[in-house]
C-alpha cells in the first residue's frame, strides 16, 4: 500500500486488527501487508510467490512474483 507515512499507517493497522508490526510491515499468517511512502493512499502493487515471470499491470495495480 503507498501512503505518506508508512510506519503510522502499519501501527493504526496492526493496532486495530492485534496483529504484529515490524516498521511499514503488518504482518498476517502466511503473507502480509506492506506501507511504501508515496503521495497516494491505496493499494499500489500486490507480490505473489511462487512464480518468476515479469511485473505485470493489472489496470494500474501491479502484480510482482516471486520464485
């Protein structure tokens, strides 16, 4: 997710949700959430694994894989 402040925004999230922060890292069972600074406030980008193929724009959400 791009937000202006990134490390306030995981602790609002991890407080109201009771789940483990670690800086702009929320973190949940088996993924989890990652604050980037940036102008917008919404989700940006999302990364799969599993997978090495290139980035891919799904009408302006980025997709990244991991292997």
């Amino acid at each position: 997710m791009e937000t202006a402040d990134p490390a306030g925004s995981a602790e609002l999230l991890s407080t109201m949700l009771g789940l483990a922060r670690d800086g702009n890292r929320v973190r949940l069972p088996g993924a989890e959430i990652v604050f980037e600074p940036g102008p917008r406030e919404l989700i940006t980008a999302m990364t799969l694994s599993g997978g090495d193929r290139e980035p891919a724009d799904l009408g302006g959400l980025t997709a990244r894989f991991t292997g």
